[in-house]
C-alpha cells in the first residue's frame, strides 16, 4: 500500500478505479453449492445446501443430539431436499421442527430433527408385501392399455378437498395404489442403479398420482430429478416423480389417485421418460411390491 501512494495523483485515481470496478462485476451462485473453502460460507437457490461452516468455538446447532435416532448430521453437498427425501419428510416440516430462520443456509456438522417432535423414532412396524409382475420393455415399446379405469379429468383439478383420512392417522394398508403412467416400463427396480421404475412415452404424456396424498415438494431443486414432485401418503410412505417437462400441482396441495400432476418430458434425462420411486420411511423400495397387477 506504501508504493501506491508514491503514485501521482491521476495514476493513483485510475488504480482505485480498476479496482472498484472489480468488485462491483457481477456473480451468480451455481445452482448447487459445492462446499467451499475453509472458513467460508455461502447460499443456494436450493433449499438448504450444506456449505463449510467458519470455525468457531460455539457447538453447531443441534450438534448434542448427533447419533440420536430421529436426527441427521448435515454432510457436504446435502440439501433439505435431499435430506427430507431421504428420511421420508417434508422440507418445509424439517424446517419447522428446527426452528431454522434461514432454509437456504445449512452447515456441514449441523444435527437436523428428521422425524416430527414426540414421535418415537424406534417404535417403527413393518409388514412384509407381497410382490407383483413388471413387465420390462425397452424405451421405443408400444404403451400398454391403462391399468386403471379412473381418467386424469375425474380427478379433482384443483385438489381443494382434504383426504377422507388425515395422513398422519391412515394405516399403511389402508393405500389404493394405482400406475403412475399408462407407458411401458423401460427399466425395473435395482438398488443400486434406479431406485424406482423408468416408464418411457411421448413428451406430453400425463403423469398420474399413484395415490391420494399431499404434495410435499413440486420444483426442480434436486440434482439429477429435473421436474420434480414429492407426494407423502401416509407417516410411512411418500411417493416421486422426476424428469417431467411440466408440473400441474403446487407444494401442500391434496391429489387425488389417478389425478394428472404432470406431464412426461425429459428435464435432467437423456430421453423423455418418468422416474418413480416410492420411499417407505426415506428408504427406496420396489414400487412393483405396491403397484397392482396390469
């Protein structure tokens, strides 16, 4: 700094003028923040991305609870998207239950609520279900006829009307499962490789509820999904959409089985297909366990 100001005056002037216009260029963040450099912090037009915290002397929130059932310590590169997925939750809800100000700002070491307060985490039943037969065919395969005689118009466009049973109340068995699209499936289950099934069709093709619920999430946040949509059936179940190339329903709307809530497209896909997974407890399983038989 001392030989800038040997500079004469107007060489002095146009040095401090190079560098304000440095820092006023502007910058966009990435869609997902990667964590960055020690000591630094940053923000994502995803809910929630994990980034590396400053080191401070202070514990990270909820770190006294790290290891207990029902919570989960925040790795980088995580989203509440993500992380709400994965443990069979709402973003929103796991926002509420922390008590978060900022969903846009989560730190990498920070022990997250996953399950809702009161709840007994361990005090999970699970019943065995009974497998059913899907036909693998290649993506160019002719479409089968509908396996469902309920049409997208019966449904209620609006999804004004509340489910006849609270979700939070309906028993697991008490679910009328239905096919999320008329199209063939293109690729089955593997936990591995597709955590759910690949139907192929037309861009355009509806896109139907699997079964009445609540849409949790309804956007395109989450890396490798495209257009997504998240809907929770019960305490247990939630279902998932992705690839669509438009959406029909918004966050906490009601739908309605059989009800179209998007179209196919290939959003974040190499070809127009629709990704469907059903989670049970954040846990992918085979849809083909749920879905009656065509």
């Amino acid at each position: 700094m001392q030989q800038l100001f040997r500079l004469p005056l107007l060489g002095a002037t146009v040095v401090l003028m190079a560098l304000a216009g440095c820092q006023n260029t502007p910058h966009r963040a990435p869609v997902e923040d990667r964590p960055v450099g020690k000591g630094s912090t940053a923000q994502s037009s995803i809910p929630g991305t994990a980034v590396t915290p400053a080191p401070e002397s202070k514990p990270l929130p909820g770190a006294e609870n790290a290891g207990k059932p029902g919570y989960y310590t925040v790795k980088p590169g995580d989203t509440l998207i993500r992380i709400a997925m994965d443990n069979g939750q709402g973003w929103r809800d796991v926002v509420r239950w922390n008590g978060m100000e900022n969903p846009n700002l989560i730190e990498v070491g920070q022990v997250l609520r996953v399950v809702p307060p009161g709840v007994d985490p361990t005090a999970v039943t699970t019943k065995p279900l009974a497998t059913s037969k899907v036909e693998t065919r290649p993506l160019d395969g002719k479409s089968p006829a509908p396996a469902t005689t309920t049409a997208a118009a019966s449904a209620p466009a609006s999804g004004a009307t509340a489910p006849a049973v609270p979700l939070a109340a309906r028993d697991d068995d008490d679910i009328s499962w239905g096919w999320p699209s008329s199209g063939p499936v293109a690729a089955g289950f593997d936990e591995v490789r597709n955590k759910g099934l690949a139907f192929s069709g037309k861009a355009g093709d509806p896109v139907f509820a699997a079964a009445d619920g609540r849409v949790m999430y309804a956007g395109a946040g989450l890396r490798g999904y495209g257009n997504m949509i998240i809907i929770k059936h019960s305490t247990n179940y939630l279902t998932a959409y992705a690839h669509n190339q438009t959406l029909l329903v918004k966050e906490d709307q009601v739908v309605r089985k059989g009800q179209k809530i998007a179209e196919m497209g290939s959003s974040d896909a190499d070809a127009v297909r629709l990704h469907f997974e059903v989670r049970k407890q954040g846990k992918p399983i085979d849809p083909s366990r749920l879905l009656p038989a065509r």
